[in-house]
C-alpha cells in the first residue's frame, strides 16, 4: 500500500534579513519533505540588476514509522526574480569532460576549469534495500555535491564520497549527470532529474538511496569580459518586497524507477528589499 507524501516547509530566510512563509502540505507519495530558499544579495531591477548568491535547504521531515523516505527521481525549484542568462561567458565543465577524466589520481572532477563551479554542497542520505520496502534505518552515506556551469542552460552535478563516509561507495560510485536551468517569465527554474545511480539504483549497486539532507550553495560568482562584469546568477526585482518560490519533489518505490508515486511542492516566500 502506497504511502502518503506531505511537503511541508517551515522556512527561515537565510540571506537578506527577514522572514519566508510556506504553504502545505501537499499530499502525493511516500514521503515528507521540507525546504528552505534563501537569496542573498540587493533586490535588483530589471535595468540594474545585482549579483546575488542564493542556498537550497532540502530534506525529509518525516517519513512512516520506522521506515527511510522513497529515493526521489527529480527535485524542481523555481524562484521568483532571478536569472541566470550569462553562463556563455563563464567556463564550463561538462558530464563528458567529468567522465573521460575517469578517476583520474582519485580527483575525478579535478579537469574542471577554474570559475565553472556555480554551487557546492553537502547530502546526507541512507541506503537501504528495496527488498526491504524501505525499512530503516538504512546504512549512512554523507557526500560532497558539486554543480559546475554546463553551458548555455545546463548544470553539471557529481558527487564525492569515500568508502568510509559511504558504506563501502567511493568517488565515481554515481556518475556526473546533468540538469538546467531556464527561465520562464519572472522565474528562474533548475530541474534536477535523478538518475539511477544517485537515486533507485544508488551507486549501481541495487540499492535505494534516500535524501535526508541537502545544503547546495550558488556563490555571487561573476567574471569580466572586456570592460563589463556579468554575473552567473542575478536578481532583478521582488514582487511586493517578496519573493515567491517553490520546491517540487518527485519519488518512486520501484527499482526500476517506474513508476513514480507522485510528487509534492513546497511553496514559500522570502522577504525581498
């Protein structure tokens, strides 16, 4: 019997002072799910935009007693204000170039080029049988996450680990994989599919890996061509000195990663001045 997903969200604006607000909960799946969203920078305008960085806080509230939350297929934030529109200048590293470096010395993502990391951060996840429906607590796997500029809409992601931080999994375990980032009308969007390796065949041995906790970090990367300074991600305005934004959470119960078990979507809002 399929369990319930709640998406909730107590949220407490980490960068500019003030206060975000979330909606829920929003019911799909098997899991619980929180998320904070902060940006951290001037507000902006559409003729004076300001680099801003801006910091993702996933994770799971809660899940059925006793049990890890179901591996997730795809995570999808939009945020109100931003863009990301000048990736062509920066350096960029791709899925390809991460993989042909093959381990190279142990530094598999050690290729990319100097201003192509956009974000870094840490998850914490649990591995866990699916023989075992999800039953906790799983075996402890904490890893760095990387995201490299990718091109023109396109975000590198590649995990770190070591065998003592990942049941026995090390570095190049899960493979690079790629997602984006777009803009639709006043919002900027990243889309994050999950691949198998990092999700419901987490590192390509059969086991479901399941999200606990994540902190990715954007830095106010910017880099000058000529004359002019372009950033990698900026605000260009609020709406009412808010600013809106959702996380929308995806999960499966299969080992093949089909099918899904429906999604849930954290709403909140962030003051913006």
């Amino acid at each position: 019997m399929k369990r319930r997903l709640v998406a909730i969200t107590a949220i407490a604006c980490l960068g500019v002072a003030g206060v975000a607000y979330g909606a829920g909960p929003v019911t799909a799946g098997p899991n619980s799910y929180s998320g904070e969203f902060a940006v951290s920078g001037a507000a902006g305008t559409v003729k004076k935009p300001v680099a801003v960085a801006m910091t993702e806080t996933l994770g799971m509230t809660s899940t059925t007693a006793g049990n890890v939350g179901a591996p997730l297929t795809e995570i999808k934030t939009t945020t109100y204000g931003l863009r990301a529109p000048y990736a062509k200048y920066f350096p960029r590293c791709t899925v390809g170039r991460i993989s042909a470096n093959n381990g190279n010395n142990g530094k598999w993502n050690a290729v990319c080029p100097k201003g192509s990391l956009v974000a870094r951060g840490t998850v914490n996840a649990a591995l866990v049988s699916p023989a075992a429906n999800l039953a906790g607590p799983g075996a402890p796997c904490h890893l760095g996450l990387w995201v490299y500029n990718g091109g023109p809409g396109k975000l590198t992601f590649f995990f770190t680990t070591t065998p003592q931080q990942c049941a026995g999994n090390a570095t190049g375990a899960a493979a690079p994989w790629q997602g984006t980032i777009r803009q639709a009308g006043k919002y900027l969007i990243t889309d994050v599919p999950e691949p198998a390796d990092v999700s419901y065949n987490a590192a390509n041995v059969g086991l479901f890996g399941s999200l606990q906790s994540e902190v990715l970090k954007f830095t106010r990367l910017t880099v000058k061509r000529g004359k002019k300074v372009y950033p990698y991600i900026e605000s260009v305005g609020c709406r009412k000195h808010t600013r809106p934004y959702t996380i929308t959470y995806t999960a499966t119960e299969s080992p093949t990663g089909s099918p899904t078990v429906g999604s849930g979507t954290v709403s909140g809002t962030a003051n913006c001045r």
